[in-house]
C-alpha cells in the first residue's frame, strides 16, 4: 500500500527502516516463539538459503572493490588519496549493509581490509550473515530433517558438498582463483540447492 510514494528520495530511508523494523519483528516472532517442527525448519532452510544468497550477491556487485586494495595512505604518507576514500568508504558500505561493520573490528582489530572484509562475509562461521554460517545451518537442519523422515536426497549431498568447500577454502586462494568466480559459483551451487530441496520433500 505504500508504493509508489514510498520510493521517493524523501520517504525512501523511512520506508527502508520500516521494511527492516518488520523483518527482524518476524524473525524474533519465528526464532523464540515457533514450535521446532517442520514449519519452522523450513522457514529456517528459506531464511539460510535466502541470507547466503544475499551475501553472495551483495559482495560480487563489489568484487572489484574488494579485488583492488587501496592504500592506507598517499604516497606522501600523510593522507589517503581521493580514490583510497572512496574505496575505504565502499568497504564501510559493504559491512553496514550485512550489519558487520563492528562484528569487523571485533574480529580482527585492524584497518578495514579488502580481503579481510570477503574472508569476513564468506568462511568465518562465528558471523550470522556469513556464507559459511548460512550453509552449516542449511546442513544442520536438513540432518535433522533426514533424521526425523528417515531419509535422504540429493539436497543433503549436495548441501554436504558445498559445506565441505567452504570449510576448506582459505581467502587467499578465493581471491586467487578469482572472487567473483567463486562467488557465481556458490550462488549456482545454492540455487540447485534450494531446487533440490523443493523437489524432495514439497514435491517428492
């Protein structure tokens, strides 16, 4: 009801904070007060699946801002150039939209840092927004899932498999090998997964 005027430049913060003041009303409603049976472990799948997508998307629009440290300072050392704020700024951006800008300097306690910020946002499972804490929830649930039916699919292998990776892959050789590769392929791998997971148990 409050489109289109809620898209105006001067109603569009308002709107955003009440889009964002709903959803976490609805995940603390879903987190503390539903039954753990498979209404809300399909939610919880839905909101994983959905969370390690975003991430996923949100740091390959800016892989090339993450691919390109700047430096700490001018080379007269005394203050960063104009295109080293810029990219220092584009980093902040990055880890308030996942709301990790303090989750950064609790973790690592240093300067903001291109691959710091992706090995953030992608293997460290103690941050909720992270690729790798999405995908051990996925598992953990779909174990729980098969547990419960007494069988298993090709979600739970895949599901398996692309955990698997993400335990063992170091930043260094993601960036290496090339950030935005490896982040178009977690998001292929996440789409087939949320595929199979459907067909298995919505139309198995």
């Amino acid at each position: 009801r409050a489109l289109p005027d809620a898209l105006a430049p001067d109603a569009l913060p308002g709107f955003l904070d009440h889009v964002r003041a709903r959803s976490l009303l609805f995940n603390g409603a879903y987190a503390d007060t539903m039954l753990r049976t498979d209404s809300w472990r399909f939610v919880h799948l839905g909101t994983m699946l959905e969370r390690a997508d975003n991430t996923a998307r949100l740091l390959d629009v800016k892989h090339h801002v993450l691919a390109a440290p700047a430096q700490a300072q001018s080379q007269d050392g005394q203050s960063p150039s104009h295109g080293d704020a810029v990219a220092y700024v584009q980093w902040q951006g990055v880890l308030r939209s996942v709301s990790a800008l303090r989750a950064f300097h609790w973790v690592y306690h240093t300067r903001l840092q291109p691959a710091l910020i992706a090995d953030l946002l992608i293997l460290r499972p103690e941050l909720p927004r992270s690729i790798l804490a999405c995908y051990t929830r996925v598992a953990e649930t779909l174990e729980t899932l098969a547990a419960d039916y007494g069988t298993r699919g090709e979600c739970h292998a895949i599901a398996e498999e692309l955990l698997a990776e993400l335990k063992g892959a170091t930043i260094e050789a993601i960036l290496a090998d090339g950030l935005h590769r490896f982040l178009t392929h977690v998001i292929d791998r996440g789409i087939e997964l949320g595929i199979a997971i459907d067909r298995f148990y919505m139309h198995g």
